[in-house]
C-alpha cells in the first residue's frame, strides 16, 4: 500500500510563487512515476506535471516555463515549485503516484491566486 500526504497550499497575489510537496510512505519501490493534476471547480481534472524514475518530466502547456518538478530520494517525495502564478492557476492540486498494479492520489490541496 503506498500513501500520499501532501502540503504547500494556500493564498497567494498573483506573479507570486509557491511551492508544493508529496511525502510517499508504504510500497514506494512499486511507484514507477509521480505528477500532479489539478482540478478547478466545474473543470475536469487535468494532468499538470510528471516526473519518470529515470528523471524524465513532462508539463502541461500553460504551465511550461513557470512551474518546475522535481523528486527527492528517487521516488518517496515530489515538489512543484510554482513561479509567476496567474489567477487561473487556482484550483485544488492532488499528487499523484502511478505504479503497476494501481494508482495512488494525495488529498488535494488548496491552491488560491488573487488578482
């Protein structure tokens, strides 16, 4: 069983920056890779970034160039680090941990950019 606990949310004036993290804890060895979505109200949830074991990224093209992810200890945690941030960056971010067998979500957290 793998756990995703994630934190880093919050309030923030718009050209602002934060920066998200997701602690994994349990079966890490099955996590093959780690990203984040994000879904606003009304909206679908959709992919914003992912990160390979061999360090491979991918990003959502609103966010490439202004976002950034990275991973510590090769699989247990992964960041979003959240530069110039725009109004609609608002939504909640769930983690997210692909595996062989299954899939793992975090929680969500709450991300919020005032204009």
């Amino acid at each position: 069983q793998v756990q995703l606990v994630e934190s880093g949310g919050g309030l923030v004036q718009a050209g602002g920056s934060l920066k998200l993290s997701c602690a994994a804890s349990g079966n890490t060895f099955s996590i093959s890779s780690m990203g984040w979505y994000r879904q606003a109200p009304g909206r679908q949830r959709e992919l914003v970034a992912f990160i390979t074991n061999n360090g491979g990224t991918n990003y959502a093209d609103s966010v490439k160039g202004r976002f950034t992810i990275s991973r510590e200890n090769a699989k247990n945690t992964v960041y979003l680090q959240m530069n110039s941030l725009k109004p609609e960056d608002t939504a909640v971010y769930y983690c997210k941990a692909w595996s062989g067998f299954t899939d793992h979500w975090g929680q969500g957290t709450q991300i919020t950019v005032s204009s």
